[in-house]
C-alpha cells in the first residue's frame, strides 16, 4: 500500500467513526483522493437554525465530524439559517414551529458562532447565511422550486404522516423547509453535507436537486447519530433537563460528564471526543484487560472537553475540585440526583427530593441547622427557609447520611 492509500484510509476511518449512515462513500473517496494527490480542497455542508442563542453537547456532535473533515482537507461551509429559521424546522415536531423574527435570529447567531469556532477551525470554516440568496428568489423560482416536490412524497415523512393521521394542522410553509434547505446545497454547490439521523429527508433532497438543476455532481450524505442526555433515553434537550451546555461551569461540566452510566459512557466518548479511530479502539482495549477503570475513561474524556470549552487550567481545577469533594468521601459515591426549575423553594425542594416528609419537618430541620448545601468546595448551612435557590449544581445534605444531587435550571425555551 502506497502512502495516499495509507492516507485515504486513515481519512476514511475517522470520517466513518461513529456515524449512523453514509451514503455514497464512492464520493467522498474521490475527495480525498484528490485531496492527497492534487492538493485539492473539498467542501462540506452543514446547515445550523440559530433558533437559541446557546448549544449543548448533543449539538456539538455535528461539528465535531465537522472537525474532522477539517483534518483532512475539508472546507466546511456552515450555513446560518437566518431565512430558514423564519419558518422553522418541522423535523420531529408535533405541531407547528413557532417562527422567530429577524431580531431574535440576529441575537442568537452572534453567541451560536461563537460557541462553534471552539470547535471549528475559523481559517478552513465559511460562513454563509442563506437569506442572501433565499432572500433573493422570486415568486416564479419559488413555484419552480415547489414543483419538485408532491405533497404524497412529503406526507411519506414520519413527523407529517403523524400529524396528519391525528388531524394536527401543517403549515404550507413547513413544506417549504426541505426544499430550502435542499436549494441551499445547490446554490453553494456542496460536495458532501452533514446532519443527524432525523435529517435524511432534507439531506436527500439536496442530492435530489442538484441533479435537477443540473449541477454535475450529487452530494454524498453522512448522518450523525442523535446524543442521548444525561438520563440515557431521551435525545439530548434543555426542555427535558437532561443536557450539558457548552457555556456550563467547568465544575458543572466535569460532574455531569462523570454522572453518566458505564455503558452510555462509549457513546459520548464516540461521539465527543476528538480521539482518533485507533486511539479510542486502544482505550477500549485497555478497558477490556482490566488496565483501565470506567471512571478513569469518564474523567479523561471530562478533562477533554471542559479544556475544549474553557481552557486547561479550569479543567484541572474541575477536577481538583471533583476528587476534593468525592474522593475524600464527603458525599456518597451514590447519590440520587433530581432537576427544578428557577426559583424553586428549599421548603418545597427537600420535600420533592424525600429528604423530609413535609415542608413542616423541612422547616424544622433548617431551623435546627441540619441543613446544608454542598458547592464546589463550599459547605454552606441553610438558615433561611425562604431561600430560592438558583441555576446550578448543588449537593443537599441533612443529617450525616442523607444526600440529593440538585440541578437548578434557567429559563426554559420550548424551540431548544
């Protein structure tokens, strides 16, 4: 095997690590091919909704692959949907997205760019906003464009059959989506794009009509799989409070990280990590023999990412702090762990968390100072039975041996 083939191949394992499904890999062999062998870039579509101003991890596993394409000679063009936001994704929705105007999209595509250039490589990344030329077709295009498209095929999709079937209403506008989003990798005539398992319909369509409209080449598609959270069987959400956010405290972040179960741990480290094919098949190894401990996996990987979101130096501090208040045995390795909203009461917390039967022995409890809260390395006694506690992580203890994980939530965005 001569060096490009040794190349392509290494290309080829990384780019296939972890993902659900690619279709037509024949193509993107030929990028790399002619990647190593002419010094040829290539590029690599990836459409982002700024529908919140903020990620969390389950929507870095798109540009993680991102990365990795960047590794070996891709140019990724990262699409802000500042058009298509308008109208809303429908994919898995159960009603009708709520639109956003162009004063909320605008806010939230300054902090969304942001937090992805800690992924991406700014010099081999180019932004477009797709208003530039959706924006700009006619009401003749825009017919032209549904023409395309029947309404059977679109109902053949799983979110629409379904509302449909339960007399759901479904926004004409709705339709529209993946064809922009289609029309999208026409105008910027991109070689490969990537999106999550929900996506096939819309990634396909962009195949679908760069052969309509006569571009001489179709995109080949990879699709990521979708994160689970925190809780192991839901699809990563801020709504369902099982998520970790990029912008979550380095302490935060660690202690989420190492929450998650043994088996869910290889689908993060999959998934997350920027570890090569070869690199993550040798910690497996180790973890088979018995050199390695799960914990010891889970951490390394906690490091990896707090360094990528913050720096090295909070990262370390993360874990000093994680090993002074577990390992030291100050809390329970096992402990239950539950999510409120803002503001919630202590009164009404304790009781929700069945450390007290009432919100009267709760009120007992404070008032004999058996109450304490757990953060970072503070231990803080609870006086006031009025204390709303807000966002954040914090260990409740009462008495020596009764112990609860509690997670403070913000303010809750239905679209996220």
């Amino acid at each position: 095997m001569n060096k490009i083939e040794h190349k392509i191949d290494i290309a080829k394992a990384n780019i296939s690590k972890a993902t659900a499904e690619i279709i037509d890999i024949q193509v993107i062999e030929k990028l790399l091919r002619r990647y190593y062998e002419y010094g040829e870039n290539y590029s690599v579509k990836a459409g982002f909704d700024p529908t919140a101003p903020d990620i969390h991890l389950g929507h870095t596993v798109l540009l993680q692959k991102l990365r990795t394409f960047q590794e070996f000679g891709g140019i990724v063009q990262f699409v802000v949907g500042d058009f298509t936001a308008t109208i809303g994704d429908p994919t898995g929705k159960t009603s009708t997205r709520k639109a956003l105007n162009q004063e909320q999209v605008s806010n939230n595509i300054q902090s969304y760019t942001t937090q992805a250039f800690k992924i991406l490589d700014k010099n081999k990344t180019e932004v477009y906003y797709n208003n530039n030329w959706l924006g700009k077709l006619n009401l003749s295009q825009i017919i032209g464009l549904t023409s395309h498209l029947t309404i059977s095929r679109m109902l053949e999709r799983d979110d629409f059959s379904k509302r449909f079937k339960a007399s759901k209403p479904i926004a004409t506008s709705e339709f529209m989506y993946p064809l922009l989003q289609g029309y999208d990798s026409v105008y910027l005539k991109s070689d490969i794009e990537i999106g999550g398992t929900d996506q096939k319909f819309n990634l396909l369509m962009g195949r679908q009509l760069q052969k309509i409209y006569g571009l001489k080449k179709q995109q080949a598609v990879l699709m990521m799989p979708i994160l689970e959270g925190l809780d192991g069987v839901d699809k990563m959400s801020k709504s369902l409070g099982n998520y970790i956010g990029v912008d979550d405290k380095p302490f935060d972040m660690f202690g989420k990280i190492l929450s998650i179960s043994d088996n869910l741990m290889w689908r993060y480290f999959e998934l997350l990590s920027s570890k090569t094919a070869d690199e993550t098949k040798q910690i497996k190894e180790k973890l088979h023999n018995k050199q390695a401990h799960p914990k010891d996996i889970k951490v390394s990987l906690a490091i990896e990412l707090v360094e990528r979101f913050h720096d090295k130096g909070e990262a370390k501090q993360a874990k000093a702090q994680f090993d002074k208040v577990f390992a030291k045995k100050l809390i329970p390795d096992e402990i239950n762990k539950f999510s409120f909203d803002e503001n919630k009461g202590i009164l009404d917390i304790l009781v929700q968390t069945n450390m007290v039967a009432s919100t009267s022995q709760a009120r007992r409890d404070i008032n004999a100072g058996a109450v304490k809260m757990i953060q970072d390395e503070k231990t803080t006694k609870i006086t006031d039975e009025k204390l709303r506690l807000k966002k954040g992580i914090f260990v409740l203890q009462k008495g020596k041996k009764n112990f609860a994980q509690v997670e403070i939530k913000g303010q809750i965005d239905e679209n996220r």
